[in-house]
C-alpha cells in the first residue's frame, strides 16, 4: 500500500509522549484499531449484495428460454436452461485446449465455478482479518446471536461476542454486520511492540492476484488505508485534545493559572 503516513506519523509522536499507558501498550492498541478501520473500509460494503449480484449475474438464461426438446417436444425446464455460467465454464475449457463440456460433466464444472465466484467474494479483507489477529488473536469477524441452550451439552462454549471496536466502527461507517470467508491464499505475519526503549509494531500482509489485477487492487486497499489513517488521525487529536482540557480542568481545581 502507498499512503502519506507524515501527518498520522506526527501526531503518534505527540499521542506517546502524552498518555499514560505503557508504550507499547499504546502503539499495539493504535495498530489494531487502523486494522479494524481498514477492514470495515476495504470493498465490498455488503458482501451479501455482492454475492447475489454476483448470482445473478452467472445465473441469467442465455440463448431461447422457451426452447423444446428435441426428442419429447416439451418445453425445457428450467434446471435445463442454459445460462451464463456454463458459457463461461465451457469457453475456460476450450482455451485449456480441452473438449468441450456435456452432460453431468458440464454440470459440475459450473457449479464449482459458481461456488468459487461467490467464495471469492470478500478475498481482499480476509487478508485483514489475518492482520488484525495478529493483535487479537480471538478476532471473528462479527458473531451472530445465538440463544443459550436449555441444557448444556458436554463440551459446550458460549459464542464469542463480537468486538465492541468492529461494532462501533461498523455503525460509524454504515457497514451491514455480515462476514467473509478467510481465503488461504491470503497471509498475514508480523509481531506486536514489546516493552523496551523503543517498541515498534510491525506486520506484512500478502495476497495472491492475477499480474494484471494490480493496479486494480492496488485502487481498491490505497484509498482504504489513506481514509482509515486519516480518520484514526482524527481520533488521536480529539483524545489529546480531551485530555488537555481534563488536565487542564484539574489544575484549575487546584489554583494554578494555566493562562
């Protein structure tokens, strides 16, 4: 990712010298916070939109939807329709330099691309997922509400609850709380900032794209992180700001001029 971090820079420096919290403390909870920011602000907003759309759109009947067969003269159900997918499913098969698809063969070779299709959806911020648990490592995206059990089987644990920063976040942003797959061809290593003279936090994120995809995802995650560090920005000057006039309230409570 390329962002101008300058301002974001400047006011950490001021941010460390100003709270009471351990620094390294500090700096991981800073990191973890622009990570949730960045996975509520990578596309797509509604991966359930998306994946009907999606659906839709590899679904959709090609060709005479009122065709007969040839050998009843009955119309062609539905099931039987030929539709977008399976063009799609049979043209990757031929430029492999394979026969084409028929039958049973045909038929699961487009349902396995549909269901790749729809899996894809969300690849881009399972890479973030990966990142954020670097520094939490229960982080699941959101959970859903699920009723306690009358009675308890062996081995029962209660669902996690979702985190209040991705809540909070989610509804700042308008982001609808549904989750994507976490693919494996993302990964995301790194190490949180331990005490020390000078804790740093680092982490590397990597995922697999096609050559000619990266100049397109490359306009989907640098836009991202650019509004998630200014927004965090803007969230480090209102906290600082807060405690200058908490700390300048308490030594006004205690006689000193702070004109």
């Amino acid at each position: 990712m390329t962002v101008d971090t300058s301002r974001f820079d400047a006011a950490m420096k001021t941010y460390l010298l100003s709270t009471k919290r351990d620094l390294h403390k500090a700096i991981n909870a800073r990191f973890f916070f622009l990570l949730v920011r960045l996975f509520v602000l990578v596309p797509p907003k509604s991966p359930g939109q998306e994946r009907r759309r999606i659906a839709d759109y590899l679904g959709t009947p090609v060709g005479d939807i009122n065709r007969k067969d040839r050998k009843t003269g009955k119309r062609v159900g539905k099931s039987r329709l030929l539709r977008r997918v399976h063009l799609i499913a049979q043209s990757k098969e031929t430029k492999a330099g394979r026969r084409g698809l028929y039958g049973e063969e045909m038929k699961r070779a487009a349902s396995a691309f549909m269901r790749k299709a729809l899996g894809s959806v969300g690849y881009l911020r399972s890479m973030v997922v990966k990142g954020i648990r670097v520094y939490n490592r229960g982080f699941s995206q959101f959970q859903s509400a699920k009723r306690k059990p009358l009675v308890k089987p062996a081995g029962y644990k209660p669902p996690r609850k979702t985190n209040a920063a991705l809540i909070s976040l989610a509804n700042q942003y308008g982001l609808p709380e549904e989750n994507v797959a976490v693919h494996k061809g993302t990964k995301a290593r790194g190490y949180e900032a331990i005490p020390g003279w000078n804790p740093t936090a680092s982490l590397t994120m990597t995922a697999g794209i096609a050559d000619n995809q990266y100049n397109r995802v490359a306009g989907i995650y640098n836009p991202a992180m650019q509004r998630a560090l200014d927004d965090e920005l803007k969230e480090l000057e209102a906290h600082m700001t807060e405690a200058l006039l908490i700390n300048g309230d308490e030594l006004v409570k205690n006689g000193i001029d702070i004109k």
